[in-house]
C-alpha cells in the first residue's frame, strides 16, 4: 500500500482509523442495515468465496457467513485501525482497492459498501474486483444518493455555519460522492469495467437518530467531525448548547433521517 505527502488513500486511512472506535458504534449500525438490504438482493448460489473490499470495522462479515453459509469469507480495507476494531474471527488483510493483492478469479462474490467514492478512480476499483471474480461471479455495491438528512441535521448545519466552522472542501472531504449517487452512474461505471446482468437502483432509506446520538456523530466521525473540529474551544461549547437547545423543541419525528441510497449488483461476463 502506498503512501506520502499527497497520499489521499493514506490520509483517509489514517482518518479512519483515528476515529474507528466511534465509527463503529455510531455509524456502523446505519451502514450495518443498509449493507444487509443490498445483501438481500445477491443471489446465493454457488458462492463459496466471499470478499468484502473495504469492510471497515466489518459490520457486513458475520452478515456475510450467515447468508452465504459455509463460504469462505474475506474482509480487506486500507485502513487497518478499521480493520483492527473488526472481532476475532474473520480473515482479514491490509489492501488497497485499487490494487488487490489477490489472485484472479478467486472469489464468487465482491462487496463494496460506502467504499467506492472514496477511491481515487471509482472505475479502477470496479475493474480490480472484476479481476478477481470468477466469470459469472458477482458483485454488490452500495453508495450515497443523497446525504442522510433531518430536521435535526439541518440545526446541526445551521449552528456550524452559525459559529463560524470552516466549509467544507474537496481536500478536506475525501469523497467523490458526485460519481457514483445515481443508478446511471453506477450502471455506466459496471459496463465500463465489464460488468453484465446489472441492477442498479435507488431506495430511500430512514433513520432515527436521536439528538445525543447526532451530536456524538457529528463530533467524532466524518466530514462533520473536521468542521466542528476547525471552531476554536469557547465556539465548539457555544455551538452544542445552542444545537442542544434547539434539538430540545424538535418533535421526535424531527430525529427521523432520510437518505437515497444507490444499490447495483451484476455478474463478471
Ligand atoms: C464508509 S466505510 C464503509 C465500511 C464498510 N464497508 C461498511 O459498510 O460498514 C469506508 C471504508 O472504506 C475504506 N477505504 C477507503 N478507501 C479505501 C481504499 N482505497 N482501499 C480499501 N479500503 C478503503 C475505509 O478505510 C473505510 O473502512
């Protein structure tokens, strides 16, 4: 795995790990939901290799072992304070999405949940999957449409902009949401890369994630985090009270998230 001053994959790994701890108990329960959703969808036969290409603190692997029961199952992420979160038992490894350290035609089935706008080249990491699928495995994908979204978000972003957080740039997001948040894109992106039999389509999502929760999120993990992170100490305290202040006067279905979210699954030809 590479890296260096201009590392963008080394810095968002390093991000990551800096906050997996958080990660996995705040945001990985909503990932956890949404990449069983996508799983429903595979279909389940003749898959005895399984790889979950940034499988994070591995929310996915035990959901994996019990749908495609008996399968050897793989999680690799580029972060490995991620992958050090993940519970004793899965196989795991160090790897890059864009450079597999694995053999062709390996596996029958290739993950990538919430990985593929953070790579460099979306397609590039499509294709790498291609390559060590078997002909007529499978690949699962999922990806933001649109992000997750309420009331009580909204006041969250007013009381940023309000205090004076820094906006959020492209350097800072270490994103590329824009490439992959419809169906067409990510229909266009698997033909390029040699996919067939695609599926690519969009599902509104909700969760209700409660005022404490959304402060803990919003202070520890994400883009979000470096927002609130860029308000000097006396600004920080201002911005949660009044966040929590007005979160106090929202009614509970002002907790309720929406998002659009973008799945696909296709076959290697
Ligand atoms: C939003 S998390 C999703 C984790 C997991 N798939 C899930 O659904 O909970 C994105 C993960 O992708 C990993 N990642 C980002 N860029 C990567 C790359 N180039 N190669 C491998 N993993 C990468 C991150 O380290 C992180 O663990």
């Amino acid at each position: 795995v590479s890296s260096g001053p201009d590392d963008r994959v080394g810095q968002l790994a390093e991000r990551y790990a800096s906050q997996s701890r958080a990660y996995q108990e705040l945001w990985g329960p909503v990932l956890e939901k949404l990449g069983e959703r996508l799983l429903r969808e595979v279909d389940c036969t003749g898959i005895a290799r399984v790889l979950d290409i940034g499988t994070g603190v591995g929310v996915l692997l035990p959901h994996l072992a019990r749908t495609f029961r008996g399968a050897t199952v793989i999680g690799v992420d580029r972060s490995p304070g991620m992958l050090a979160c993940v519970p004793n038992g899965p196989i795991l490894a160090v790897m890059d999405a864009s450079h597999l350290a694995l053999a062709p035609r390996a596996f029958d089935l290739a993950v990538l949940a919430f990985v593929l706008f953070h790579l460099p080249e979306p397609i590039v990491g499509l294709v790498e999957a291609g390559r060590v699928l078997r002909a007529g495995g499978r690949i699962a994908t999922a990806t933001w449409g649109t992000e997750l979204e309420s009331a009580a978000t909204q006041v969250w972003t007013e009381e940023l902009d309000a205090h004076g957080a820094a906006p959020l740039d492209a350097a800072s997001d270490l994103a590329q949401h824009e490439l992959v948040d419809t169906p067409e894109k990510l229909a266009g992106l698997l033909a390029s890369a040699g996919f067939v039999s695609i599926r690519s389509w969009s599902e509104q999502s909700t969760h209700t994630l409660g005022g404490e929760h959304l402060v803990r999120l919003r202070t520890s993990v994400g883009r979000s985090k470096h927002r609130f992170d860029s308000l000097d100490r006396a600004s920080q305290s201002a911005c949660l009270a009044s966040a929590r202040h007005r979160f106090a006067a929202l009614r509970p279905e002002d907790f309720m998230a929406r998002a659009q979210v973008v799945y696909s699954v296709a076959r290697a030809p």
